[in-house]
C-alpha cells in the first residue's frame, strides 16, 4: 500500500532544468485535453460497443459459455438468416443502382420542364417522413382488400370498366352432381340426353346478390324431344337439401346456359327465365353436356397479395425507392447546376444528339456525384430495417428479413438470444468496411 | 410523457401508501377494531386497473371497508408497468400488502424470489367457491399463492345476427354442428369465419380451445409445461380438427392468403360492419372493444360460447388478474377471504367489464346478455386454463413472426401437413426450454 501510495504522491514531472522536454510534455498535455472530449465520446459510443459485440459473438445465449464460432456457424445455417442475407443482396444489387438512375433521370428531366421546382418538392417529399412512418402509409396502400388497399382499389376500378358484369358474383356447386367453379364454367358431371331434365343448383350466392327478379324456382317438366332444367339458388334458411328444388329457393335468371354435344361442338345457347328455368327444345338424341358459361359470372377481384410472400419484398423496395429517389434527385440536381454549360453547348455544337450529350458528356461529368449517391444508398440499404419492420405483417417477415432487422429480432425481438444477433451485427459490419474504406480513399484523394 | 408523469405520481403514491403501512403497523397492538369485523389495520393493494376499472374495484373495497370498519384499504393503480413496479418494490423490500398479477408467470417468479405468503388460511374458500380449476391455477408446487379474482374468457365466438338469420342456423352448441352451421353458412353466400392471421396469436388461441376439448386438461398442462412434445398424437388430433376450419379457403373471408394479411381488428370489422365479409370470428371477450361503432349489441351482433368437442367439460381458455399477498397480517387474509365470497364478485359484476370464476354468481348480475354469456362461461366453466402460449418461453410463445405464432401460420397456408408442422412445433419448443 505505502508503495503505491508514494508512487501516486510523486508530482508528474519533477523540476527539471531541460525546458524543452518539459514544453514537449506540455503540448502534448494540450493535444490531448483536446482530443479528450472526441475520444471518450468515440470509446463509450463506438470503440466500446463494437467491440464487446464482437467479444459476446462467440458466446452463447446466455452468455457464459464460449462456444467460439458456432455463432458464425448458425449464421449460414439458419434457413430465415440465409433468407435475410438473400434479401439483402436483391437490396444491394437493385436499390443503389434503381435510385441512382431514377434520381438522374429525374434531375435531368426537371432541368427542362416549367414547374421544375414544385416538381422536385413534391419527389423530395418524402425524405421530410420517418421511414417507419412511411412504412405504414405504404403498408395500408398495399393491403390486399381492394375496399382498404389503395392500389388493389385502383386495379379493381381498371378491371371492373374491362370486364362485363355478370349476373351472378360468386356461385359455386351445390353438390356433386355439378363440377367446376365460378371462375370458368360450371357443368353437370354427367351427361344428358333427350327428355332430360337439367338440375344445375348453386350455392355460395348471398341473398342480396340474387337478381331482383328472381322467382320461386321450379322443377320444370320433362320435354320428349328435348332438354329442360332449372338453374336456381339451391339454398334456402337451415341449408335445405343440396341437389333438389325446394320451396324457398329462388331460381336465378338471365343466366346463360348452353349446350354442347360429348365432342364439345356447340349445339345451343339459351337464357334462363324469372324462375330459372330453361329449355332446349328439339335436340337429336345423343349426349349433351349442359353448362353455365362464364359470362353469367363477374369476376369478383379478390386484390392482389401485394404483402405475399412472393411480393413482399418488392413491395418494399418500391416504397424505398419512393422515399429515397428524391434524395437522389436533389443532389444529383445540384452536380448537373454545376456542369460548365460551354461543355454541353460545344458538345452539340460538334453535332451531337440529345442523347450522346446525355451518355458521353453529362454522364461522365456528374460521374462523381453519382459515385455519393450511390455509395450513400449502398450504406443505406445494408442497414435497411425500419421500413421493412413497418411493412411486412407478422406473417411474411421472415420472408422479407433483412439482416439488420434479423439482428433485432434475433437480439431483442423475443428470443433474446444475444450470441447470434451479434454475429449478424459483426457480420453487417464486415461488410460496410470495405464501402467505408472505398469512401474515405475517396476522401483523401479529393482532400 | 403524461404517461411518464402519470407513472411517478403512482410511484409517489404507493411509497406514500407505504409510509402509510409502516404507520399502520405500530398501531396494531392498540387493537381498536371499530364497530363491525375484529381486525383492524391499513392495507396498500395494487393493481394496474384504473380509470371505470379503479372506480370498480373501488366499490369492491367499500364493500370490505363497510364490514371491518377498523381496517383502511389503500388502492394504488400502477398501470402497464406494474411488474416492473412490484419487482423493483420486492428487491427493495418494500411491497404491497396485496396486489393483483395479469401474467400467469409472475406468480412464480415471486414465489422463487421467496417474496409471497401462502394463501392455506384461504385454500377452502377458493375451493369451494372459485372450483378446482382456480386453486390449481394459483398453487406453485401445491400450495396456494393466489387466485383469479377477475378472469377474461377467449373461448368466445362472436357473430353476424343478420348473416346468421339468412342462412338460418342457430348458435351450435357442439363442434360437428359448428362445422356444420359453417357449411351452411358458407352455402349461404358469405364466408363463414373471418381470421386475423397476420397476428399468429389468434391462431395460437383457437388452437388452445380445441386442444383443451379434444386432448383434456391433463394433457393440456403438460403441453404447457412441454412434458409431452408437440408431436404427441394429441397435438396432431387437435391440428386435425383446427385444419376443418382454417383449412377450407373457400369459407373464410379473404380466403387462407387473406387470412394470413388480416390482422386482429380487420378480422373484427369483417363481421361487424354494414356489408360484413364473413358471419363469425372466434375470440375473446375484448372483440367489442373493437367492433364498428353504430352496431348494437344482441340485435346486430352477439356471441355464444366455443362449441364442446366429443362432449368436452365446458371448458374456458382466458386469463385475468390473479391476487396474491406479499405481507401477512390479519387484516389481509379478511381482505383475501372476503375476495372469494360471492359478494365481492358481484358488486364489480353489476358494473360491468368483469368475469368471475365464482360458482354461485348469478350471471343475471351482469349488465347485458352479452356479458352474460361471456363471464357466464366462467363461473359454470369446469376446466379453466391459462392461455398456452402465455406460459411459454418468450421467443417460442409470444413473439412476432417467430415460434409458435409464426408456425401455427404456415399451418394455414399448408394445412395437410400435421406431421410436419408438428415437428417444427417440437424443434422450437426443445430449443426454447433448453
């Protein structure tokens, strides 16, 4: 103790004569009492962090065993980690690149139209929202119920005015006498012949959806040279029996109904009347196959799955984009506002097209701006996360993970497993390091 | 931030309601029991109950104050963060007297900390009138910690009034007539079952209610506990019965794709809109809470409970407020007993917003048929049980997109293959209990 002690009391410096020595201490002192503030700031909140990342990485859940690089292992392994990296990679490979060439095209394009600048608000607009923000917005438009989802809603308005309605919505057989669905044809399984009669029952026809002519449904009676049926709502309060006409099921008119013989050559072609019934009246004998074509239908459109497994991904770059283009745009703006305009002019003076000023002049002149924008994106989209968090439902997200959002969800989002999620976090950081060590070579050379 | 204040002003209060004990005590041997009851005293409850719910619980405490006019019974709400609060109070020494635990877990967090009394002055009160099912629930290792003082029911199905009457079908009663109805349902022209899969625990909580009818109560404790493993033949029997609902596309709103993008609220207002999307939703007693506002109640929509399986015990999966005791004093066993009695129950019963275990209350005591219905099922409930996936691991049993959630969702969308989803059931589950 006393050692110590009267190490500790020993003055920094004793007096010395050599002034020099003393002064160098002293401007040392001074550099680093100003570095000081920076430094601890850098240790606390960037050197101490990264690296008890990289320490807990080779531990396991809990913490107290070391299990080396079994972190590293699962990483490859892990079915929904390798998704995530899959993910990232379409990330890294379309984003950087798709905003870069949208925000040039845009640039290039509000140079030369009047409005320029409402124009260029209206794109930037979306860099003033939180990405989670616009995550929600983006998830409500991409909902799949064409009643909530925007763009389903605009599709369904596009292909209601193309399509012809139908008179019924949504049929489908009401036993199994009937096959097919409401989406092609519905015919009688078996095939009839003269003096047939024809039951063609359906069900899965909501009550408001039955035509508002609609009778009582009859059971018609047979025709000796012909072939008589009824197409009715085989459905009445309890169920009723499938397959028989009952009293309160109404038959559905207008429905069109045709004939064709075991070949498939068309024979007739008949609308059903207020009480569903229909009648073919002189036929040669032979098989017939009796069927609902499909023009009785109106494809009710279900809405595209926008959030899907399959889309979902897309979906979300396409949000991104929207966010980002107008930074893009911007800064792009700003380099081509800073390109000699005499360049351009002797380049079209030389006779050159639009389009060779465009490739071979503007191009390789903003070619350092497109550099930024580009690697600024690449960070970006390798730490995409709340975006992707705040689009995709719970169901799809391990479809749409990224590697940031499967580090939080591996680390904090329940499992809490604290090994794993911080081998994606050095896993992450391996791969900025070599854009980081790209930007600042960048930087020196422009220094 | 009202949030933030509203939290120390309660944190204020309770060490206020503290100093108020430490008071009490010291009194204790003057013994001046008032006019009614013998046991005198100051007693600090907490709970996260606020608002309507305080003002209720409130007149649950009048109605002991009123008897032992000696003790003074101290309410604190300590809102969304009261296990936090009651953690921080038991490292520190300082708990309540009593307070009332939402997570089943707690109870047995608080029980290994060593920081609850046991509740055998109760035991037969609870027995007798709450059931067996309550003393199971509250006992850690057999003896009695707490007991469901207020209980939610999520064995519920709510319904369409008006699509049921066009397809004339009656609330079924059993699950081959459930089925049936649903066929009927389906024939009518509108979907039978509108499902929010986007959140997988809906499907988590309709999986419970067939498990518990088709495998029982025992197997359904040991599920919980995983002694048996999801690939057990129970679990596969249950799956097959759950795939008769969520299997069949064509009956449900939006069809399985659309489920698995429906979330909770949206499978709501499905059913309970103006044109609704399909005639039934099977959850819990909070699905008014989400319904359009406009609808009424019993005219336009209205709820029976979920239909038994192979003349199943009425059965009720849910979860509630459990009360246990932290400081024994004779002042708060008369409190805890006084909770078991019939009286209590009602007093908060006729209020509304309330369900009781308790066997001889009088489901006329609730405000509406629909609350009838609801809280009915539990005093006549032979089998109660907590919520199955509450009681698992976080990261098996209630995350977003993971584990049981994420599983029981893939189960929708690829329903034939029981063996395989199983599986994956059992691989999570290993991992998460370790």
């Amino acid at each position: 103790m006393s050692v110590t002690g009267s190490v500790a009391g020993d003055p920094p410096v004793t007096p010395t004569p050599e002034a020099v020595e003393s002064g160098g201490w002293r401007r040392h002192a001074l550099a680093a009492g100003f570095l000081a503030p920076a430094a601890i700031f850098l240790g606390v909140w960037i050197v101490y962090p990264t690296l008890t990342t990289i320490w807990r990485s080779f531990f396991d859940e809990s913490g107290d065993e070391f299990v080396g690089l079994q972190n590293y292992q699962t990483l490859f392994t892990s079915d929904v980690i390798l998704t995530a990296i899959k993910n990232n990679a379409i990330w890294v490979l379309v984003v950087p690149a798709l905003v870069t060439s949208v925000g040039l095209v845009f640039a290039v394009l509000t140079e030369r139209i009047p409005w320029s600048v409402a124009f260029k608000t209206a794109v930037f607009m979306p860099m003033a929202i939180s990405a989670f923000a616009a995550g929600i917005t983006w998830r409500i438009v991409y909902l799949q119920e064409p009643d909530r989802g925007a763009l389903n809603a605009g599709i369904a308005v596009v292909k209601d005015s193309f399509s012809s309605g139908g008179v019924l919505a949504d049929a489908r057989p009401s036993s199994d006498a009937l096959e097919g669905t409401s989406q092609g044809t519905i015919r009688l399984a078996e095939p009839v012949g003269r003096g047939d009669i024809a039951l063609l029952g359906l069900t899965a026809i909501g009550s408001s959806e039955v035509p508002d002519d609609a009778e009582q449904a009859v059971r018609p009676e047979a025709l000796q040279g012909g072939i008589r049926g009824v197409v009715w709502r085989d459905f009445k309060p309890g169920g009723g029996t499938a397959g028989e006409v009952e009293p309160d099921e109404l038959g559905l008119p207008g429905v069109t109904v045709k004939l064709r013989t075991s070949g498939g050559g068309a024979v007739g072609s008949t609308m059903t009347a207020t009480d569903g019934t229909f009648s073919f009246d002189e036929v040669e004998s032979g098989e017939y196959s009796v069927a609902i074509g499909s023009e009785s239908f109106s494809q009710s459109f279900g809405g595209v799955t926008w959030l899907g497994e399959k889309l979902v991904t897309p979906a979300i770059l396409i949000s991104y984009l929207w966010i980002w283009a107008g930074f893009a745009m911007v800064v792009i703006a700003a380099g081509l506002a800073a390109i000699p305009r005499d360049v351009l002019e002797a380049a079209r003076t030389d006779g050159g097209t639009e389009w060779q000023v465009f490739r071979r002049v503007t191009v390789p002149l903003l070619a350092p701006v497109l550099t930024v924008v580009f690697i600024t994106m690449l960070i970006n989209v390798l730490k995409v996360f709340d975006i992707v968090i705040a689009i995709a439902p719970g169901s799809v997200q391990d479809d749409a993970t990224v590697l940031a959002l499967q580090m939080w969800r591996t680390a904090f989002g329940g499992s809490n497993d604290f090994g794993v999620g911080s081998a994606i976090a050095v896993f992450i950081f391996l791969l900025v390091v070599p854009i980081l060590a790209l930007n600042i070579r960048r930087f020196r050379r422009e220094l | 931030m009202t949030r933030r204040i509203r939290g120390r002003a309660a944190a204020l209060t309770l060490i206020g309601a503290l100093a108020l004990i430490a008071a009490g005590c010291g009194g204790d041997d003057g013994g001046s029991s008032g006019d009614g009851g013998d046991v005198s005293g100051t007693l600090a409850v907490t709970a996260i109950w606020s608002g309507a719910e305080q003002e209720a619980f409130q007149a649950v405490i009048d109605g002991f104050t009123e008897a032992n006019s000696g003790v003074t019974v101290n309410y604190t709400s300590g809102g969304d963060q009261l296990p936090t609060q009651l953690s921080t109070a038991v490292e520190g020494g300082n708990p309540p007297d009593i307070a009332f635990l939402g997570q089943p877990g707690l109870v047995r967090d608080f029980v290994e900390k060593d920081a609850l009394q046991p509740l055998d002055f109760a035991r037969e009160d609870v027995e007798t009138n709450l059931g067996d099912s309550a003393v199971q629930l509250g006992s850690v290792d057999d003896t009695l910690y707490g007991f469901l003082f207020k209980a939610a029911n999520k064995s519920l199905v709510w319904y369409n009034v008006a699509a049921f009457e066009d397809a004339g079908v009656e609330p079924p009663g059993t699950w081959d007539d459930f089925l049936a109805a649903a066929d009927t349902i389906g024939a009518s022209g509108i979907p039978a079952f509108s499902i929010g899969g986007a959140d997988g625990w809906t499907l988590t909580d309709l999986f419970e209610n067939i498990y518990l009818r088709t495998a029982g109560p025992e197997k359904y404790d040991q599920l919980a506990a995983h002694e048996i493993p999801w690939t057990d033949q129970s679990v596969k029997d249950a799956l097959t019965e759950m795939a008769k609902v969520v299997g069949n596309g064509d009956n449900i709103a939006g069809g399985t794709t659309g489920a698995l993008q429906t979330d909770f609220p949206t499978s709501v207002s499905n059913v309970f809109s103006e044109s609704p999307k399909a005639a039934q939703v099977i959850e819990g007693d909070f699905v008014p809470g989400a319904v359009e506002s406009g609808l009424e109640p019993e005219t336009d929509y209205n709820v029976f409970d979920f239909p038994a399986i192979n003349d199943s015990a009425p059965s009720v999966v849910g979860g509630g407020d459990t009360v246990v005791m932290f400081k024994d004093s004779p002042a708060a066993q008369a409190f805890i007993r006084y909770l078991t009695t019939v009286e209590a129950a009602e007093i908060w019963a006729e209020r509304g917003g309330f369900g009781s275990l308790n066997q001889d209350l009088d489901t006329g005591t609730y405000p509406d048929a629909i609350q009838q219905t609801a809280a009915g099922a539990l005093s006549e409930a032979e089998v109660f049980r907590f919520d199955l996936s509450d009681l698992q691991p976080a990261a098996f049993g209630g995350t977003v997109g993971q584990g049981l959630f994420k599983l029981f969702q893939d189960f929708v969308q690829n329903p034939d293959d029981v063996d395989g989803i199983t599986q994956q059931m059992e691989d999570a589950a290993a991992k998460a209990f370790g």
